[in-house]
C-alpha cells in the first residue's frame, strides 16, 4: 500500500454515515484535483473487512461507477441506503447528501502527493 492510498483511506475515514463525496473531490481535497481516478484505485486495493467506508465515496454524476462485478454495485447501494441516502433515477442528490469536507485541513500537502 502506498502513501497515497494511505491517505485517501484515512480522508474517506473522515466522511459521516448518511453522507458522500466524489472522487474528484477527494482528489481536491488531497491537493491533486486531477487525481480522481487514482482515488479510486485506492480505494479498490482496501481488504475485505476493512472499516474504510469506501461505499460513500461515488462519481461527479451522483452515482455508483460501474464495477465487474453487478454484486458490488448493488452492496454499495445498499449500505449507502441503511444510512439515509436515497437515490432517484440511480442517482444521489449531490446537493442534499455531498459532504463537505472536513472543517479544518486535515492534510498538509505531502510532497509525494504533489508529485502525481
């Protein structure tokens, strides 16, 4: 696991039950706006069983990026709706679920994550 992955894990750590956050947006709060897609990499290499809530974290559209496999697609949802999230036409609402980020910096910017 990488210092990165770390981090992202530690972030999404961060994000309250009933509430979501996009990929780019965890980028952007990391400091590497352009980055969303090595979050979600991240976010794949997590164990089973592992407390990082890696379910609240969805796509700039408000949904459930596609996977492989149909059954964790479906986990995902699932989790997102025993918390309170309600999705309309496969879709969360952004506006009303979205977290906002933490209320201080957690993170200073590491000079390896400035480097991605």
């Amino acid at each position: 696991m990488t210092v990165f992955d770390r981090t992202v894990h530690r972030l999404v750590g961060r994000i309250p039950p009933g509430r979501v956050a996009t990929y780019g947006q965890i980028a952007a709060l990391l400091g590497v706006p352009r980055a969303a897609r090595a979050v979600g990499s991240a976010l794949k290499r997590l164990r089973a069983g592992s407390p990082v809530p890696w379910h609240r974290v969805i796509n700039a559209r408000g949904g459930i990026s596609l996977r492989a496999n149909l059954a964790g697609m479906l986990s995902q949802r699932l989790l997102l709706e025993r918390e309170g999230v309600r999705f309309a036409s496969e879709r969360v609402s952004l506006a009303r679920y979205r977290w906002r980020g933490p209320r201080r910096q957690p993170l200073r910017s590491l000079r390896v994550l400035e480097r991605l």
